[in-house]
C-alpha cells in the first residue's frame, strides 16, 4: 500500500498522467489503512504489546476527524481543497477494511 500510495503521489507531484479514478480516490481509500497500521506499529511497539489493536469507535473516529478535517474545514479555509463526499465514503471504507483485515490477522495469530 505504501507503495502504492507513494508512487500515486510522485506521478502527482511530477504531473504525470494518472487514470481519472487512480489521480481521485486511491490515495483516499488507503489513507486509513496506512494511518492506522503505522499508529498500531508504533503503539504496538512502544507499549510492547504485539496484541495491541485500535477499537473500532477509534477506528470510527479517526475516519470522521479525517472527513471533516479534509472535507469540510480545509476546503473553507484553503482554496486548494476542494470537499468530495466520495472521499469521506473511502475513508469509511479504508478504516473498516482495515480494522476487519487487523482483526483477521489477530485471530490466526491467536490460533
């Protein structure tokens, strides 16, 4: 995904030519997923506990912080936002896909 993420922004940055669907939303659909697993990386390290997982009211928390901070305030405050509500349903959906995927490698761990 960092990957992914990466090479989406350096073609951004460069002002290569991206699929419309790929220059829009990608970046926006991994955004949680990325956040989130580096967060639980570091707190999973720093408390020494390999177990340790976000719940989903966190997970649920971030992804709304994020829409409305992106979404709403920014797009007022700086004309280079601009607010999509197809955005906020990727957060969603990047934060629950991740919580479902962090809880599906914590049960065959478990195992």
């Amino acid at each position: 995904m960092v990957v992914i993420a990466g090479a989406i922004y350096v073609r951004q940055r460069l002002q290569l030519p991206l699929p419309e669907l790929v220059n829009n939303y990608v970046n926006d659909l991994l955004c949680m997923p990325l956040l989130l697993g580096a967060l639980t990386f570091l707190l999973r390290g720093l408390k020494g506990d390999k177990d340790f997982r976000f719940s989903l009211l966190f997970v649920l928390f971030m992804a709304s912080y994020y829409s409305v901070y992106f979404e709403y305030y920014l797009p007022k405050v700086n004309p280079r936002y601009t607010a999509d509500w197809m955005d906020v349903v990727l957060y969603f959906t990047g934060a629950i896909a991740y919580f479902l995927l962090e809880g599906k490698k914590s049960n065959q761990t478990l195992k």
